[in-house]
C-alpha cells in the first residue's frame, strides 16, 4: 500500500464499539468477527472507507479489500501466499451501523 497520509495505516471498527488498527498489531493479529468498516489510507487515492462486504481479505501486495463468499474463494484460490488476513463482516441495526461509520469518519478525518 505503500506510503500513508495518516500514521493509522488503517482501522477496523467492530460491531461492539471496539476498534483495531495498524499501529496496535499486524492484520493478522485483529478480531476475525463482527466488521463494521476499515478506514485505509493510500498514497494516490486517499481515505477509504470499506463497508457493507461480508467479507475483508488483506493482501500484501494491495492492503485491504471487501468482498463476498464467491470473491473470497476465488482470491484464496488464486492467491493464496499473499494473504495475511480474513475477517468477516456483520450486520447490525441501521441505527447502529450509522452511528459506527459516523465514528469513523470523524476519527479518521472525515466530515460527518
């Protein structure tokens, strides 16, 4: 992903209010359940903000990633050295989901 806008390389904000992020461990090493939305940041295209997959794939050579069951086969079908992480996206309350991804974005620099 190479160089960051933000010394948060990225953040997972969780179902329970909790959050993980680049500074407090490797992908690898962040809760595998219950994402609400990663906040990444990358050189040449910004904040993002993913949300909404069933599923977050982190490859070595491209950072974070959302996408359902059959795009998660196909990667680890594909890809299988590059991946260091697979965490697994959840649906919550629409009340709930707004208040998290409002969270997120103003934590990491966003203007809701």
């Amino acid at each position: 992903m190479g160089n960051y806008l933000n010394p948060h390389k990225w953040r997972i904000y969780y179902d329970d209010g909790s959050t993980f992020d680049s500074v407090s461990g490797q992908s690898d090493q962040a809760p595998p359940d219950g994402v609400i939305v990663i906040v990444c940041y990358e050189n040449g295209v910004g904040r993002q903000l993913l949300q909404g997959w069933d599923w977050y794939v982190y490859r070595r050579t491209e950072g974070w990633y959302g996408c359902d069951l059959h795009g998660l086969l196909d990667n680890l079908k594909n890809y299988p050295l590059e991946f260091s992480a697979v965490k697994q996206g959840r649906t919550v309350h629409t009340a709930r989901f707004k208040e998290i991804i409002a969270r997120a974005d103003a934590e990491m620099g966003g203007s809701a």
